[in-house]
C-alpha cells in the first residue's frame, strides 16, 4: 500500500477498501514523502501492525515540520536510504530513492509485472508538480535520468 491519506479515519476506510477486494493481507506500506497528506492515516496502519517504509530524513521531518496539520505523527519504522527491493511473495516492488518535491525523503515506488508507477507528489498528470521542500534542479534532473524514463515507458506500453 501507498500513502495511506492525511488523517487516521482515511487510513482505516482505505484498509477496509483494501478487504473488500482481496483477502490478501497487507504487508507494508510505504509513505513516498513526510508530508502530513501522505503521512496522517500511519496512525490507522500502525494499530494493524503493518511496517511502515520511509526514505532518509523521513522520522525527523514528520516530528519536527507538519506538527501543526499533525500534532502527533506516526513516523515509518523501516528506513531505507537507497534504492530498494522488497519481494512479497513473487510480486518485486522497486523502491527508488529520488530528490525534487519534499527535500531527502523522496521515494518511488515501481511494480514491474504490474507496470505501475507510484511518484508521490513527483510527478502529476498533465500538471507541472509543486516543487514543496524540494528543488526544480533535482526534478528536473530525475525526469532525465534512464531509469524514471524507463519506468514510465514501460507503464505506457
């Protein structure tokens, strides 16, 4: 799962979402960014047990930025600081640590039989993205790079 929403009653209603399709359980969750959008519905994740995967700086800026959209942040509890695989059973999930929107805790997710593409907040559909904590140089230089356009070839096809 992805970004489980800004607020504990979204994480539990897209849980229950999230059992009305499959039986399957959830394994992790994987916040691409610190802020409290993406963030706030960890409370709900956390109760359930699920690890919760982050990237870099991710604990510190959800406890010392956000607090007044989130007093009391539940920040992820696996860090990753590169790029990244995670197996679930036969299913790879590709973790990519990238720059441009939310300053060192930006992070990608890829499922390659799937073709899926989860960004974050680094790239929207026929908007230019907002730049945040981030930098339009670091953006601009991961839209270039052979992988991200790799990726987004793939998921087109």
């Amino acid at each position: 799962m992805i970004d489980p929403f800004q607020n504990e009653a979204l994480g539990n209603l897209l849980l229950s979402e999230v059992k009305k399709i499959t039986d399957l359980p959830v394994k992790y969750v994987v916040n691409t960014h610190f802020h409290f959008d993406h963030t706030g519905g960890n409370k709900a994740i956390k109760a359930q047990e699920i690890p919760i995967v982050g990237r870099g700086t991710i604990r510190e800026d959800m406890l010392n930025r956000n607090l007044e959209y989130d007093p009391n942040p539940v920040p992820p509890d696996l860090i990753v600081t590169d790029d990244t695989k995670i197996w679930i059973g036969k299913r790879l999930i590709e973790l990519e640590a990238v720059e441009g929107h939310s300053g060192g805790t930006d992070i990608i997710a890829y499922v390659p039989d799937a073709k899926v593409l989860f960004t974050g907040d680094i790239l929207f559909n026929q908007k230019f993205p907002y730049i945040a904590d981030g930098s339009i140089k670091n953006m601009f230089y991961l839209y270039g790079k052979a992988n991200f356009r790799h990726w987004l070839g793939n998921c087109f096809r």
